[in-house]
C-alpha cells in the first residue's frame, strides 16, 4: 500500500506542466511556418514558456532549429489556459525538405514561471 501511495506520487509530480499539442505545419518553397498549441495543467502556476521547434531528420538530428513564439497574446499561460505559439524555419534546402526530413518537432525550452 505505501508503496504503490509513493509511486503514485512520483507519477504525478514527473508529468510535465506544460503540455505540447501536435504541430501544425505549412511550408511555402523552403520556409516552413510551424503552429503549437500549448496548455498549462497547473492548478495555481502562471508561466512564461520558451518553446522551440524544429525539423528532423531519420536519426532525430536537427535540420533546422528555431523559436516559436506566442501568437496573439504576451505569451502568459494562467494556470489551466492554452496559447498557440508559432514558429519559422529557413534555410531547409529542397534536398532536406524532400530525402531528409522526417518530422517537425516542437518542445520547451524552458518553462519560466511568471513573476
């Protein structure tokens, strides 16, 4: 019984805060504009996430790497709000976009609560 109480709470407190919607993508020649939605799950937490975004490749290394940033507000996540973020990546050749290119990914940087 104790056990299965601490590893109950271990779960609990490993989850991330900061959740990551799948990304939405459009790319125009060799720019690819990337849209995330992101939610705060905390109950009493308001935060500042930098989230970042890229395109990788078959063995999960970087094509292109960048910063999404909040689109329509100042980026402030009230506890349980969502916000979408949003992205450009350049500089991918014809080449990477069309052999390489796996998946875009997007992730958090940091999470920075707000003061």
């Amino acid at each position: 019984l104790v056990l299965g109480l601490v590893l109950g709470i271990r779960e609990a407190s490993q989850k991330p805060v900061l959740k990551i919607g799948e990304p939405r993508v459009r790319v125009e020649g060799t720019t690819a504009t990337i849209q995330i939605t992101v939610k705060n799950t905390s109950e009493n937490t308001t935060y500042c996430p930098e989230i970042g975004i890229a395109a990788i490749d078959g063995d999960g290394l970087d094509l292109a790497a960048g910063v999404a940033l909040p689109d329509l507000t100042d980026g402030r996540l009230a506890p349980r709000a969502s916000a979408n973020f949003i992205g450009t990546l350049t500089g991918l050749t014809e080449t990477e976009l069309n052999e390489k290119l796996d998946e875009y990914v997007a992730f958090v940087i940091d999470k920075n609560p707000c003061e």
